[in-house]
C-alpha cells in the first residue's frame, strides 16, 4: 500500500476532520463535468443524456450521496430540443448561468445557447436567453465564459466552416454573460499529433479556464473523445497580454494529463476545475472510463489534485486509479454557519447532512464561548430533540470543540443547535466519519456493495494481512487522546483480535466480538492523536472482518 510519513509534517490550524476520497465522484455516468463552487455547496452538471440539464449539490467533491435535481427541459420541435452536450455552469455578474450546447436532431445544426437562473437557488428554476453566436453562426459546442478585469469573453469549440472537419478553439468579446458583441478569434486548431488521435476529424474541444496569481490559462480536450487516447491539453496567456491576441497564447506541445493504463484510466479529458472549500487548493475534475474500449461508455467524473511549478505553470499529473485514496480538499466537512438558517439569537439550522441510511453519526461542534460560563445547548435533528451538550468557557480569540452522536435518517438532514445565543457562539459543524471504501486498502481485502453500511459499501479485511487498510489524513483539533469507534462485522464466527497502529507506533489489540452473520459491533478504542494529519492502520486480524468505518465520538480531557 506505501507508506505515509506524517512525523515530518507541521500542525497547521485546524481545517476539518480531513481523511480521503476516491473516484469516481458519482455514481452515475457524468461525461462532460462542470462544477461551480457557491455558498458551502458543490454543484456539479454533465451531459445527462443529452436529453435535459440536471445539477447535483454537494458539500464536497465526493457526489455519491449527493441531491439530484433537472432544472431544465428543452421544448419539443425547437433547433435546441435534442442532442444537449456539455452544459457549463457559471456564477457570472451575480448570477448563476449554465451554457449547453444543442440541436435539432442533426449533429451539424449544433449551436451554443445560455439560460439565466431566476433565483438565487442553481438547483431553482432557469430561463432561456436564446443562443449564442457570433456572426458566423458555425457549429458550435462546449461553450464557456472568461471573466477578466471586468471583461467578458466567450470561450468555445467550434467549425471554420461547414463541414466536420476539425474543431478549433475559438475566442469572442461578451457585452453580457449571453451576448457576444464582436467577431471570433481563432486560439487553436489541432495540428498536434496527439490531438489528431482517432480522427479525422481531429479535435479541440471541452475548454475550462483555469486562473492562478493573475495568470490565465485554458485547458482543452484533444483527440477523439470515442478513443481511449483522449487527452487534455494546455494554452496559456502571456503575463498582462490581451485575451483576444492569439499571438499572446502559448499551446503545450504534449497534453498535460492522457490516459494511463497501469491505472485503468482510459480517455481522461473533458474537464473543470473546482477550489477547495478554503480556497487554498486547486483541482481538476475530469471524465475518463475503466476499459479501453468503452468509447462514449461509462464515463465518470473523477478528480485530482493539481500542482505549481516553479514557473507558475500548473501540473495535472497522471490520472489516478480507483483504488488511490486522495486526500480531501482543505477545509473539507464544516458546515459553516455562515451558511446556516438562522431563526433567532437562540436557533441555528444546518442543513443538507447526507446520510445513506437511518443510523447514527458523530458530530463535532466548533465554537466560541467568551462569557466565561459554560453554554448548555440542545441538539436537534430534522425537528426532533436528541442530544444535550455542554460547552465549556473558551479564552479570548480561542474555539472550542465540543462532540456528540446524533441519530440521522436516510437523505439529507437539518440538524438544529437551539441554547442561549447558539446563532452566536456555533461556527460550524462536522461529521467526523472515515468510511472504509475510502480508505487505503491492501490488494487482499475486498470492496463489498452493502445497503445496510453507512454510505453503501464496506471493506473486508482478510485474516493475516500485515497492513490491511490505513485510514490516512485523520484530523483533530487539538494533541491529545480521542475515543475511536469502530463499527465492523465479524463474518469469521468466533472473537477476532485485530491490531491498530497509529501514525507508526507499536500497534494495539482490540476485538471484534462474534455475533450474528452481518450484525455491526461497535468497538472503542481511546487512540492517541496528533493535532494534525494522523494515519489509522489496521491488521493482523486472525479472521475475517468486515470494516463500515470508523468516528472520532470524543475528546478525553
């Protein structure tokens, strides 16, 4: 599995319970991703074939429990009813606009077409603003804003002529987010090797901006999209240059991220790019499919972290397997009460806690108590009153972290914190849960579909195996000894002693007792834990175990 060394590295601010993802981010085919960043959520669109605009909301990059919703059908017998590829969503001037490209049933009467959000809700209602065009009016798809010192550009795929021959990139001024108000630039065609794979026709297509310390770049798709040698490519604007110079545009003569085999990434290309919830981090979200042959097929949203070179240029890396854990982007998992409701001084409402079946969960309260008493609040969930919790007296400028175990259902729930000032004094929450499948694990343990496990799967740790799945970037807010639940099935019919060891250190025994075929045990384990990134690994069972996940449920002081 590798190793992670986490002696060397230096506690930062607390940031989130951290811990890792996997792809792919949905569970659904979603070819064509675009994902915007607003108000503590994720939303993420795709062609969802090629028939409406659906949006999924998220709290993070993970989409696998996340809300569905078509915002938008085409009216029948129009030039833009079928065919709808690669929807962009923007927060442009204000407002939310997604741009799709469409046709009437014939791939050469593609054209490019804007709908503006009536509300400030992305997954509420939109209206249709009409196409947008130059003055040519040639094929056109994959179409997207640029936003520069207080300009409006639009960024797209488009024909020279009628004829499908190749797609370059083209460029154009806006007068507003739906209106191009001069001609056409040309930025690139695909004179490339790698980007004429598959063709003719040859391609350059999926444009996403990407924007870092004031430089501007453009990443593209090359090659053909059916092939497994689709790849994504880079044009990027000279320091202080206009974006409508094309000699102000450098083209990188070899994509930046293709297709690895070793991995099982096949056609990796089509992509956005989305910031961490603290903005400190960048990443690029892409398409790609597991089978070399799979052409349009199974074409999933997955994500990687992206890298700066010395010189300011970004490095999007291989595409990663399926089985490589990535660590969350930074300040994933708060629900900040920022973006809470709040009714009151004494009520605050977070909402959208996902949850794939009824169960119960940690949660972990960040706040801040001056008065110097402690502060009794009452927890709720969807309405209903659960937990009590006491929050000690904090020093000037100081949080504290207060935790508890609430029982969720099945869908997204609001949970209410209600007590003297709670609208005051909560800052955010969290659910400081590490799911198994998410986890590092070993060639000999097995991925396992499972409905009644927390988020739907579970990992089976096969009797003997050294290191049989670490659990890594596990964060606290504070040095100190936490209480660890482990919730697993023992599938083995007798006790089953099982070793962990945390960040390296001699490792402890704990159990998992027998019990009923399939019944979850619960196992506390009081862990000493950095403040900072820690590394959970689990081996040595002498039988069988079935791991769901595992909580943070207290801090012992």
């Amino acid at each position: 599995m590798g190793k992670t060394n986490h002696d060397s590295e230096t506690a930062k601010a607390y940031n989130g319970h951290g811990g890792t993802f996997k792809n792919t981010l949905a569970p659904i085919d979603t070819p064509d991703p675009s994902i915007a960043y607003h108000d503590g959520y994720y939303y993420m669109t795709f062609t969802h074939n090629g028939t409406d605009i659906m949006i999924m909301k998220s709290r993070t990059l993970d989409f696998n429990g996340a809300e569905r919703r078509v915002v938008w059908y085409p009216p029948v017998d129009t030039m833009y009813s079928a065919n709808l590829w690669a929807p962009e969503i923007q927060y442009l001037q204000g407002k939310f606009y997604i741009y799709f490209a469409a046709d009437d049933g014939a791939n050469e009467n593609h054209r490019m077409y804007a709908l503006e959000a009536e509300t400030n809700d992305p997954m509420g209602s939109y209206s249709f603003k009409g196409q947008v065009t130059d003055a040519t009016n040639k094929w056109a798809i994959d179409g997207l804003a640029l936003e520069h010192e207080n300009q409006l550009y639009f960024v797209w795929s488009g024909w020279e002529g009628d004829i499908n021959v190749e797609q370059n990139t083209y460029i154009a001024p806006m007068s507003n987010p739906y209106t191009i108000s001069g001609p056409r630039v040309l930025l690139s065609k695909p004179d490339l090797e790698w980007e004429k794979a598959g063709g003719p026709p040859y391609i350059n297509e999926g444009q996403a901006i990407l924007k870092k310390d004031d430089r501007i770049f453009i990443a593209y798709s090359g090659a053909g999209s059916w092939t497994p040698f689709y790849s994504i490519g880079l044009l990027t604007l000279a320091a202080g240059a206009d974006p409508l110079d094309a000699s102000k545009w450098t083209k990188a003569a070899e994509p930046l991220m293709k297709m690895d085999s070793d991995a099982e990434v096949y056609g990796p290309g089509h992509n956005t790019f989305a910031s961490s919830p603290d903005g400190e981090e960048d990443f690029i979200v892409y398409h790609a499919t597991s089978g070399q042959s799979d052409g349009w097929n199974n074409r999933k949203a997955r994500a990687g972290r992206i890298e700066w070179n010395a010189d300011g240029m970004p490095i999007f890396g291989s595409p990663l397997s399926l089985n490589t854990a990535i660590e969350v982007p930074a300040g994933s998992g708060f629900f900040q009460a920022e973006h809470a409701l709040v009714e009151g001084e004494d009520n605050i409402i977070f909402s959208g806690i996902p949850s794939a079946l009824d169960t119960d969960v940690p949660l972990l309260l960040q706040y801040s108590n001056e008065e110097g008493e402690e502060l009794r609040v009452q927890i709720t969930v969807n309405g209903e009153a659960q937990s009590e919790m006491i929050l000690p007296a904090t020093k000037p400028n100081e949080l504290g972290y207060a935790y508890a175990v609430i029982t969720v259902k099945e869908g997204h729930n609001k949970v209410g914190i209600m007590g003297h000032q709670a609208a005051k004094h909560i800052l955010a929450i969290e659910v400081p849960r590490f799911e198994a499948e998410y986890a590092q694990f070993s060639l000999d343990s097995e991925l396992r579909d499972n409905p009644e496990r927390s988020n739907g799967r579970s990992v089976v740790i096969e009797q003997g195996v050294k290191e049989a799945i670490r659990f890594d970037y596990v964060k606290v807010p504070n040095k100190g000894t936490y209480t660890v639940r482990i919730k697993a099935a023992n599938i083995a019919g007798s006790d089953v002693p099982l070793e962990l060891s945390v960040n390296g250190e001699r490792a402890q025994k704990l159990t998992v007792p027998a019990g009923e075929r399939g019944h979850l045990a619960e196992v506390l384990l009081n862990v000493k834990l950095n403040a900072g990134p820690n590394s959970l690994l689990f081996g040595n069972a002498s039988g069988a175990i079935e791991l769901d996940c595992i909580d943070i449920i207290s801090e012992i002081k």
